[in-house]
C-alpha cells in the first residue's frame, strides 16, 4: 500500500457516492464481513481512517494505493451489519415489533435495514439492547462479522494472570465477594432507560479509552500512536473530555475498536467478558482466559465503577503479595 500524509480529500459528486453506496447494497452477507488485514495495511492513521470511513474519489483512493472502486470497509461493515441483523432477527424467531421495543427505535428502522435502504445507525444505547437481548450474540460479531478479542489492559492483565495461578477455593472466595459487591452496586446505580447498563456508554466508553490510556502511556494527541490529524484528535478529544455539545457518534466508535483491536463490546458494553475471547499478557505472549471463574471476575470488575473495582481487586493483589 502506498504512504501518504495527505488529510485533506476531494469533494464527491452525488453520482459518485451512489455508485459507491449501490456497490455496497449488493454485498452479501459473510464473515467476517471485510478484508482487515488489507485495511489495515494503509498508512498512515488519516489515510486509513479516509479509506475505510468515507466514501472516496477514484483520484484519493489512487493516491492512497488502492482500487478506484474500493469500498470504505467501515461503512462497508454498517451495511452489512444492517442487512445480517435484519435477517438474524428472523431467524432467532423475533420480530422487528419485539426488537423496536427492546432497542427503543421505530420498528421501520428494521424494515429498512431488509431492504437495504441503510446502514446499521443504532448507537450504543440501542445496539447493546439488540445484540445481547435480540440476537444474543457479541456487538463485535454483529457490527465487524467477527467476534473480536479484548488483551486486558495495563494492570488487569497483571490481576488476572494472578488470578488463575491461585487455589480454586481462592478463586471462588473472591468471585462470590465481587458478585455481592457488583449486585450491591447495581442496586444502588439503576439501569439507564433502554440500555441495559448501570452507566451512561457515554461515560464507559470514556472509562475504557481512559483505561487504555493509562497502559500505554499515551494521551488525546498520540492515542493511536502517532501524531493524529486533527479530525481524529477533535474525536477522541469529544470522548476525554465529556463536551456537553457534542457527543461522539458510534460511527467513531466502531473506529476505535477497529484501530485499537479491541472488540467493540469492550467499548460499549459492562459486560464484555461472556461474550468476546479475553486475554492476559504473560511477557511478549497473550494468554487466553479460559477459567469460567476467572470470566465471571472479569466481568464483574468491569461493570462497576472505579473504587468498586478496586475493592474487588484488593484480595487478589494482597495474595500476591504476601506470595512475593
């Protein structure tokens, strides 16, 4: 793939953009929905971003090393997303009255999605309802035709690689604790109206970024690991900093999963860990946690806040300790 610094990219005419969105009607259904490896060699961040959020000229697309016709493999994913939903829905024996209902949407929102008028354009609050209460399947798997994978950052991975080296009786002494803790704080923290989750996604997508901040030592300006363009910095800078006038859109978020390789559940979702693969790094390996008591753990210390979480942590890390 060629490498460009270009941010800027040329206006589109309205025949264009049709002929780019027709070609993306007529993709079938299949997994995972897209190329990734292929996307994700285009460099730098704004010429991936570009490409595979946008729908292109022939000459930008030329510039950045691929096909006149390549379709944008994001938005790619959002139009097939819609039409898999619209099937799956169906054949999980639901209906799109009952999922309207679930997802607190305009049932026609489904009827469209059938006929490919559009791509998926729930956001969280409603795309969490419908992956996990309608399609009982991860939002990775539903949005990217994949299930994705979450490496736990920074200091939980460093928590739950000890966690599987304690005694079983360890183990279910300090996951019956985070239950009650994590049942405690449920009680006292309702469910925001639709969603299913204890806390605003707009609030837990900014603890997740904020989490993976803190493991890489990176900030708003190089989140991604490199000097950013500004249309990517003004983005993650709407996460970080709680804009009461803006609010980022799932469009981005869906982005963020993709660059971070971080199942969009993570993002989006309390409970990630019943769903996606979860890992823990072991030096330069990922380990895979496969400890049914160690998922349940995972999920709980990621559906509370903060200070709960660390309660929660506390005994694990004092075994530690007392080991060292």
């Amino acid at each position: 793939m060629a490498e460009t610094s270009k941010q800027s990219i040329r206006s589109i005419d309205q025949g264009r953009k049709d002929h780019i969105v027709n070609l993306m009607r007529a993709v079938p259904v299949s997994f995972p929905y897209v190329d990734f490896t292929a996307i994700r060699k285009v460099t730098p961040l704004i010429a991936r971003y570009n490409a595979s959020m946008n729908v292109l000229t022939a000459e930008d697309l030329l510039e950045i090393g691929l096909e006149a016709d390549h379709l944008p493999d994001l938005l790619l994913c959002r139009w097939v997303a819609a039409k898999y939903v619209a099937e799956a829905i169906k054949e999980k024996g639901s209906s799109y009255v009952d999922a309207a209902l679930i997802c607190q949407v305009d049932k026609t929102r489904f009827t469209r999605f059938k006929r490919g008028d559009r791509p998926i354009d729930l956001e969280a609050e409603a795309f969490v309802p419908l992956c996990r209460n309608v399609l009982h399947e991860s939002c990775n798997k539903v949005m990217f035709g994949e299930p994705g994978k979450v490496l736990l950052p920074g200091v939980y991975s460093e928590i739950l690689k000890e966690f599987t080296t304690l005694a079983e009786e360890d183990q279910k002494s300090i996951v019956e604790a985070s239950d009650e803790a994590r049942k405690r704080f449920e009680l006292m923290n309702p469910t925001v109206a639709g969603t299913g989750l204890h806390r605003h996604p707009d609030d837990l997508i900014r603890e997740r970024l904020w989490q993976l901040a803190y493991a890489s030592g990176r900030n708003v300006e190089n989140f991604f690991g490199e000097k950013q363009a500004r249309r990517i910095r003004n983005n993650i800078k709407s996460y970080f900093e709680n804009n009461p006038l803006y609010r980022p859109k799932m469009s981005f978020t869906v982005f963020l999963a993709f660059e971070t390789g971080y199942a969009l559940d993570y993002f989006i979702a309390e409970d990630f860990a019943s769903y996606v693969p979860c890992f823990y790094k072991d030096g330069d390996a990922e380990v895979e946690i496969t400890n049914r008591l160690a998922i349940r753990f995972i999920s709980n210390i990621f559906a509370v806040d903060e200070a709960t979480s660390i309660k929660m942590t506390t005994p694990v890390i004092s075994k530690y300790l007392k080991q060292s």
